[in-house]
DNA sequence: CAGTGTTCAGGAT
DNA sequence: ATCCTGAACACTG
C-alpha cells in the first residue's frame, strides 16, 4: 500500500492507493507531502476534467452504500446534483445518501463535492470552505442559496 | 438506542 | 410568503 500526500488550499491531500485502486483519501491540516498519483496533481491544478485512471475500493460491493458511490461517481465533472435525486436513482432516503457522503473514504475519486443540498449548498466534512474551493476548481456555478 | 453533510408534505403564522 | 413539525432511511458507536 503506498501512501502520499500533497497540499491544497491550507489543507494537505493524504492518499493511500495501491495500482490503480485508491482506498483512502483524507483531508489534515498538518502533514508531509509525498509522492501522490499524478493524475491528482493534475486534478487539484485544475488542468483536467476528472481522475482518469483511478478507482475507490468504496465502489465495490453490495451494499447500499457501494450502490450510491457508484451513483455519485456518475456526475458529470463541473456539474452538482442533489441528496434526493441520488436517494431516487438508487432507491434509498436522502439521509442515507447524506450518511454517505459523511463517511466516504475517498473523497475527490467519489466527488461528493458535488452532492448539494436542494436548497443550499449541504455539508462537508472536514469543512464547507473545502467543498466550495473543489467547486471553484470545476467552474461549477454556485447559484443561489 | 440515538444520531447523521436531507427532503417533503402539511399546517399555522 | 416563511417557519415549524414529523416521518422515511442505512448504517455506526
């Protein structure tokens, strides 16, 4: 398992990944950068449209929560969608989705940035800020709240 | 058992 | 028009 990490806007980006399979991503206020696939460094840099190339362990499996990771992992780079209309297409609650979201291991390779709130902007561990500056990097219009 | 990164309908201001 | 109340839900401590 190789382990890396690299800095964004005050935060430090840890990556734990193994080939092509990423099985943790974590935000920390304080670290030591390290190697880190590319294709995050590229991402991060707002250079590509995406994570090519990489998966999340998350994906995988049969339970509610694997199914809503894939969901997510179909929303299209620049673009946000709602806790609901995930809920709808796997046929589960908004909270689940939310709960989901809370406990996603690999944030950025599941954009769960890109989950809002239907009316606002919704959560984000470990801070908003975070989640506003990774829809800044896509473009992504923060339309009213 | 309680509590979540929610949402929606329904009713009262 | 806004503000409050509940209920549905899949997990985790």
């Amino acid at each position: 398992m190789r382990e890396g990490a690299c800095r964004f806007d005050l935060w430090y980006v840890q990556v734990n990944w193994e080939g092509s399979t990423v099985y943790r991503v974590r935000f920390m206020k304080s670290g030591q950068e390290a190697p880190v696939p590319s294709a995050i460094l590229r991402y991060l840099a707002g250079r590509t449209r995406g994570i090519p190339g990489l998966s999340s362990i998350a994906t995988k499996g049969s339970s509610v929560y694997a199914a809503i990771y894939r969901e997510v992992s179909l929303v299209p780079y620049g673009t946000t969608c709602t806790y609901g209309e995930v809920a709808a297409r796997v046929g589960t609650s908004p909270r689940t989705v939310g709960q989901a979201m809370a406990r996603n291991p690999t944030p950025l390779i599941i954009p769960c940035h890109r989950i809002v709130a239907s009316r606002g902007l919704g959560g984000f561990t470990p801070s908003v800020e975070l989640k506003m500056a990774l829809l800044e990097i896509e473009g992504t219009r923060k339309k009213e709240m």
